[in-house]
C-alpha cells in the first residue's frame, strides 16, 4: 500500500516537472485594435478612417492651431487601450504617433490636413495669381501699361482669414519695380516668408489649359477683368474657327472658363482665347491642341447575363469576364441568394435586389439585396468583405438607367440604428469614379467596420440617387456625376445598388424589393 502510495506521488511529481518543460503554445486571440470613430474641435469634415493602413486623417478648418488640436472624443475596438491617450489635445502640426494594445500592439498615426484659402489680386492683372504654397511664392501679372510702382492690392490673403498679419501691409506694398517683394506672414504661432512677384505681360489673354474627356473639353483662359473674354475652337482639320457659345460659360472676369460640348470622340481639336475690345478688333491667345477621349460601354449593363454556381446566383455569364457582383455569397451562406435574375424586365432580364433575413430559427441577420460594379471578397463570420470597382480611364457626364421599388417600414436595425424602426426603407443607387491604386475595401464586421465615405479625397466625381417612393412600373432616372476636378483622370469605377440604402448596417425593411435594368453611361451627346 504505502509502494503503491509512493508510486503515485513520484508519478505526480514527475509530470509537474515535464509540465514545467512545457511551452504555453495557445496563441492569444487575435483581435485588431482600432479606431472605429474620432472627432476633433474644429473638423471641416468627416475623419478618414483607414484600418488597413492604420492611419486617420482629421481635415481641420483653416483658423484651428495644428499644434493644439483637441480630440474631443474616439472610439476604439472593445478593450483596446491607447498610448499616450488619443483624446485630449496633441501637436498635429506633424503626424502623431500611437499605440493600440488589445492581446498584439499595434501602431496608429493620426495626421491633421488643413486646406488653408489663399488669394491675391492687383488692379490691372491679367488672369489669377499662381499661388506655389509649398514654396512660399506668389507670381502674378499685370498689363503693361501699369505702372510697377503703384501696385494696388485688392485682395492680400496667404494665410487664415481674420487672424493673419502681414509685414510690411498691404497699404505699404506697392513698389515692385525689381519684380519681387518679400512678405513675412503670420498666424497663429507659425511664420512664414513669402516672396510676391508682379511681372508685365504683353499678352492681355492666354489659354490657361485644356481639359478634354470624351464629348466634352473644359476650357480655361485668363485676361483682363473688363474685356469681353471669350473662346473659339475648331477641329484640327477645318479652317474656320467656331465661337463657343454664350450659354457655355461658366465664369468670367480675369480668370474664365466654359464647358464646351457636343464634341466627337478621338477627334483632334484646337481652342484660343480671345479678346473682343470695344472697337470690335479681336485680341487672340495662344493655342491648344487637343484630343478628346472615347466612349465605352458598361459591361453587362442591361443585367442579362447569369449563371448560377451552386445556390449563388452571379451577374455574368459562365463563359464571360466578371465586371458585376453581389452579396449572394454572403447570403447564401444561411439562404438563398436575394439578388437573383427576373424576366420582369424593360428588356430581355434585370436584376431583382431583395431585402430579407437570412438565418435559421431566428438567428442571422438581415441581407439588403445588392448589385455592384466589383467582387466579393469573403465571408467574414456572417459578415461581409468585397471590393468594389473596376478599372476605368475615362470620364462619363451621367449614369441612366430603369428602376421599380417596393418597400415598408424598416423591421430590422443594428444597434446603433433602432431609432429607424418604423421608418420608410431607402433604396439607393450611386456612382463614383476615383484614382485609387486599387479597388475599395467594404467590411461589414461591426468590428472593424469600413463603408463607402464619401469624402474620401480619391473621389474625383460622385452623386447618388435615393427615395423612400415606391413605384409599380419601370421609372426611368439620370445621376449626374458631380466632378471635384476636370483635369484628374480616373483609375476606378464604382456603381451600387441596393433596396436598403443602410445594408451595410444590417438595416433595412424585409419588405422592400428594388428592381433594375439598363443601366449606361452619357457623355454629353
């Protein structure tokens, strides 16, 4: 009995010294840390957020200290801990480094952009001032006839509007017969030196630049304030030049400009300024050749073709590039697919988008239909991943297309969304063309969620086209894309549509059934 006792007592002790040997291997889960939402005293705009990178970028109003900014709040993934504290007031003047611990560390930076309006103008200038921020210089030019000692500023601004001093001031500022005057800038607790140059021009109009897409050129000139500034073009090939209409401009004044259109695709033309004096004698400008870009039709846009894999149905057939795609993947794990095709159509087939709960035995979450201009990526638990756009160079005017939509009270919420229970459900569909280096990442995942932002300063055109209206019959819409530069070239194109504009948040009305068909793209004919 007391070997027997003996044996098991070194036998113990025996595995607690190999237990000791032992390596603790069980990985700690791992969970990012980041920042879900941030705000900050004197935001201009919505922060950009970007989880992949780990970077967030505060666009602060033009009078707000950099060096001072006070993050007045940001939320962070459940349990995770910020060093040094995220909130409270940090020098963004530079980026701002920090540490997100949750299990594994990560590292965030926070970086503050301040669009800061700057602006100088002289009596007798021709076209606007180039304004070289980085560089700290500014090169405007006058007529001829205007004398380099008696320079008359009409407007003086390089730094924040109403709390910027300049030395020497503006009613000291008038003699520029060397070409150039040195002015120290302050505001804030920043110091700046800029070099202002007034230089005479023999040229009372220019052609400034020449921004041509495909059925339509944005033209810029410069020139006198009180001359009657026009344009003219003509085709590379014809003699006579053609005065763009009255109705096509869009400014006038020392700085304008004009929307040409009606224009031929890869068709070569020339444009000038011109200058039209009180005795009717034409002052010409210099001359720009150009060529205008080509059409190209959207893939698949008439949603005829599909094939189904499995219980996912796809926008595209077997044998064919995918250019759309949809949740399905996504829904079908627990369903079937709710975007699905129907012969209910203008023409030949469309795309039905239905909003349902998938789930079994009422666990799951609500599915808003969806078609989209990309691909899915995964499933993310019973989330979601894609990617949304394709490749596209060129620069459409408008997305037309078909709509029907039924809908009722929304029945489905997240969390942060009950306050919209009862409320109307929301179809949506939009359009956006960007220059980013690859397509968009969407997640669902509450926990690191990502949605389309709107703001997100890669968009060169969007708009979006929205109503809580049902109708019983096809109705014909237009978005006309709203473009926040002419002259950047996109490297995406985004489309969706969805019969719950709130999807992404599992929001939505189990009602509600948006159909759609012939979708394409306008140039300006």
């Amino acid at each position: 009995m007391k070997k027997n006792l003996l044996n098991i007592v070194c036998l113990i002790m025996a595995v607690c010294a190999l237990s000791g040997c032992i390596e603790n291997d069980i990985p700690y889960p791992r969970i990012p840390a980041q920042i879900l939402s941030i705000e900050a005293e004197g935001m201009s705009q919505a922060p950009i957020i970007d989880n992949a990178t780990q970077t967030v970028i505060l666009t602060m109003n033009e009078t707000i200290n950099l060096k001072r900014v006070n993050i007045t709040n940001a939320t962070l993934t459940e349990n995770a801990v910020a060093t040094p504290a995220i909130v409270g007031i940090h020098d963004l003047s530079t980026t701002a480094e920090f540490t997100l611990s949750l299990y594994q560390e990560y590292k965030w930076k926070i970086t503050a952009i301040q669009n800061i309006t700057r602006n100088i103008a002289v009596e007798g200038q021709v076209g606007n001032a180039i304004i070289d921020a980085e560089n700290k210089r500014a090169r405007l030019y006058v007529n001829e006839n205007v004398d380099l000692t008696q320079i008359q500023f009409t407007t003086l601004q390089l730094g924040p509007e109403g709390i910027t001093t300049y030395t020497p001031g503006v009613e000291e500022l008038h003699d520029f017969s060397q070409g150039m005057r040195e002015v120290e800038v302050r505001y804030h607790s920043i110091t700046e030196t800029w070099r202002i140059y007034v230089i005479h021009t023999t040229s009372n109009v220019t052609l400034s630049s020449v921004d041509a897409w495909t059925r339509v050129a944005w033209l810029y000139g410069a020139g006198l304030d009180e001359n009657n500034n026009q344009f003219e073009y003509r085709e590379a090939t014809a003699a006579d030049w053609i005065a763009v209409p009255e109705e096509y401009m869009l400014s006038q004044g020392g700085s304008f400009s004009a929307r040409l259109i009606h224009l031929k695709p890869n068709t070569e033309y020339v444009a000038r300024a011109v200058i039209v004096g009180e005795n009717g004698v034409e002052e010409t400008s210099n001359e720009i050749t150009f060529t205008t870009e080509g059409e190209t039709a959207l893939p698949n846009g008439g949603f005829d073709e599909w094939w189904k894999d499995g219980s996912v149905w796809n926008p595209w057939s077997e044998s064919s590039s995918q250019w759309w795609d949809t949740g399905n993947k996504g829904a079908a794990t627990l369903g079937e697919s709710n975007t699905v095709p129907t012969d209910d159509a203008v023409k030949g087939k469309a795309a039905m988008l239905q909003t349902r709960f998938v789930g079994v035995a009422g666990i799951g979450k609500l599915a808003a239909g969806n078609i989209f201009v990309g691909r899915f990526g995964k499933v993310d638990g019973t989330n979601g991943i894609i990617h949304l756009g394709q490749p596209f160079n060129h620069r459409p005017t408008r997305l037309k297309g078909y709509y029907k939509y039924s809908n009722g009270p929304i029945d489905y919420a997240d969390s942060e969304m009950n306050d919209l229970i009862g409320q109307p459900d929301c179809m949506s569909i939009y359009i956006a063309l960007g220059d980013w280096d690859e397509s968009v990442e969407i997640r669902t995942n509450p926990k690191n969620r990502k949605v389309f932002d709107v703001n997100d300063p890669h968009i060169i055109a969007y708009n979006i086209f929205e109503t809580t209206e049902p109708t019983s019959e096809y109705t014909p819409f237009e978005i006309e894309l709203e473009y926040r530069s002419t002259s950047r070239v996109p490297n995406y194109l985004i489309i969706i549509a969805s019969g719950s504009k709130l999807g992404d948040y599992f929001t939505g009305s189990t009602q509600s059934t948006l159909y759609v068909d012939e979708f394409s793209l306008e140039w300006d004919y």
